[in-house]
C-alpha cells in the first residue's frame, strides 16, 4: 500500500530545494546551494519513505538510506556515495564553529555547489525511479 499524497507532498519540495540551490549557485552562494541540494536529497528521501508508511525521522542521509534499504529499496553504490558526500554538507555548509577558522562560506566555491547539485540530482531520479515501480 502506498500513499502517493503524501509522497508527493515531500517530493514537491525536493524539487523545491534543488531549485533553491540552482538560484544560490547563479548569486554565488555556495555554501547554502550546497545546504539546499542536500535538504533536497533528504526531502526525496523522506518522500519514498512516507509514501510507502515508513514515517522517517531524523536529518542524517546515512539513517535515511538504512531505512529506504530496511523497506526492501536497493541503493546502488553512486547513491549510496551521493548520499554521503550529501550528508556532510548539512553542518558544514552553515555553521561558521564546523570549521577550524573563517566563515562557512569560505569554504565553499562553485564547483562544490555543482557537485552537490548533481549529486540531489541523482538521488531524486533515484527516487522517483523507485516510485515509479511502486506504481
């Protein structure tokens, strides 16, 4: 049984947060396009994971995955690896004390940015793939 509402209602806000990131990267702001594209990965996530009535909790990517794969879903290894890369975005990209020295946004640049966004990418068609099946 799945509950495509509530599916989508998560799902349209991946897609949000991935938008946002886009936006961030065009006015070069780095550190928070990279935040957004892994609140859009977590958001997918978490959209497969109400849709099929697992209730998900929690912000770590890692956790989250270990539930989708607890829900029978198979993550293939350059999910698995987006997801980490991802999960390791939440503090850093925000929070100037998860650094030794300087603000968070120093230590991001484009490239960052791009990456994380192909990286959300990658795991919102992974889930929407996954849906695709439940249908």
């Amino acid at each position: 049984m799945v509950d495509a509402q509530e599916y989508q209602r998560w799902r349209v806000e991946a897609s949000r947060a991935l938008r946002s990131a886009e936006l961030q990267t065009a006015d070069s702001l780095f550190n928070w396009a990279c935040f957004s594209a892994e609140q859009g990965a977590q958001l997918a996530l978490k959209a497969l994971l109400h849709g099929v009535g697992a209730g998900p909790w929690g912000h770590d990517l890692e956790q989250l995955a270990a539930k989708a794969r607890a829900q029978g879903f198979s993550l293939p290894e350059q999910i698995a690896d987006a997801l980490r890369r991802l999960g390791r975005l939440y503090i850093a990209s925000r929070y100037p004390d998860a650094h030794a020295a300087g603000d968070a946004a120093s230590h991001f640049g484009r490239s960052d940015a791009d990456a994380a966004q192909r990286d959300a990418q990658d795991v919102l068609e992974w889930v929407d793939a996954q849906w695709r099946e439940l249908q």
